[in-house]
C-alpha cells in the first residue's frame, strides 16, 4: 500500500499531555472535594456541550463551578481549568518532519478554553493544512460526519489517511471509514509506526 498522503493527528495525549488526575486534584482543594468526587461530578452532558462548542468560556465556568458547588471568578477559574497541559516535546520534531510531505490535520475533542490556552503554546499549528477543535466545528470523535470532515480539509480518501489517536475507541472508529487508525503511545512508537507507513 502507498505512503499516506495525509496524517490526522489527535492533540491530548499525543501533542499534548493532559494529566486530568492533577487537574481534578486542583479543582478539589479548591472546592473542598476529594479528586474522585471532582471526577464523578465532571463527567456527563457538560463535558459533551463544552466538546461541541454549545458552552464558551464562561458557559464552562458556570458550569463547572455549579456542578462542584463553588465560585471561581474566570481570572482564577481559566488557569486551573488548563494546569493539567504540558507540551510533548519528544515529538513535535517528528511532526514537524512531516510538514510539506504529508497533508497534516489536527482533530481534537476539546473546549474552548482549552484551545485558547493550547494554541499559541503550540506555534507548529499553524504549519497545519488543517485543525479541526471539535468545539469549533460541532462535531467530536467518534462521530463519522467529524473524520469525514478531516478527510475533506485533506483532500483525500480514508485510505489514503493515516489517523493518530491515545484512544482505542477512536482509532476504531477511523478503521470503520477506511482509514489507516493507529493507536499513539510514545515518541519512538511513533516513529516506528511512520516508517512501517512509508513516512
């Protein structure tokens, strides 16, 4: 099979690091809550509506100091909500190895201000063909009508993609369409993966 002629990177886990276990510690001793709590109180439709767009900046600061019973103007509020990211270094080298040879498309569940902390911490973005924040566009993974959308901003079919993603769930849901989905792991699991593709 030809080399892909375009690469979909996810941005959590491969990008970037994001240590939701510190994040629900921060915002528990802030709300006088143990970390599980937070967890137990995070997960649900808020998370979902932030993902696709229907909560801004503030919609997600109401609604998550709601849901843990405290009050956190969004000076204070926005920091924490974005502490748990750190850039993953070791492979942004790689990634950037690949501008120019490959269509390059980022497709990423996240929320709003998660982008407006990520983005200008990750200048190679804007050496992207394409990023693709779910909140943004309305769509998360793993929705089909959301790669389907990256296949288009790619120019190219499933089989000519080759899709990057921490979640195996995810990954699967690629396979499903056609593309090529690989399972991200590490910096040298990487670069073996892109050579066994040609890349």
């Amino acid at each position: 099979m030809p080399s892909p002629r375009a690469v979909i990177l996810d941005l959590g886990n491969v990008l970037v690091f994001h240590d939701n276990a510190l994040l629900f510690h921060r915002l528990g001793q802030r709300a006088g809550l143990p970390p599980q709590e937070v967890a137990q109180r995070l997960t649900g439709a808020g998370w979902t509506a932030a993902n696709r767009g229907l909560l801004d900046a503030e919609g997600i600061r109401k609604d998550v100091c709601g849901a843990l019973g405290l009050e956190l103007p969004m000076e204070e509020f926005a920091p924490i909500w974005s502490s748990h990211f750190t850039v993953h270094e070791a492979v942004l080298p790689r990634v950037e190895g690949l501008v120019g040879r490959v269509k390059l498309v980022l497709l990423s569940n996240t929320n709003a201000l998660h982008v407006a902390y990520v983005r200008p911490r990750l200048p190679l973005l804007q050496r992207f063909d394409a990023v693709l924040m779910s909140c943004e566009v309305g769509h998360v993974k793993p929705e089909p009508a959301f790669y389907q959308l990256a296949l288009e901003r790619a120019g190219c079919a499933p089989h000519e993609a080759a899709f990057f993603d921490d979640l195996p769930e995810f990954v699967e849901a690629a396979n499903a369409l056609g593309i090529r989905g690989h399972v991200f792991t590490d910096a040298p699991a990487f670069d073996a993966q892109l050579k066994a593709l040609g890349l």
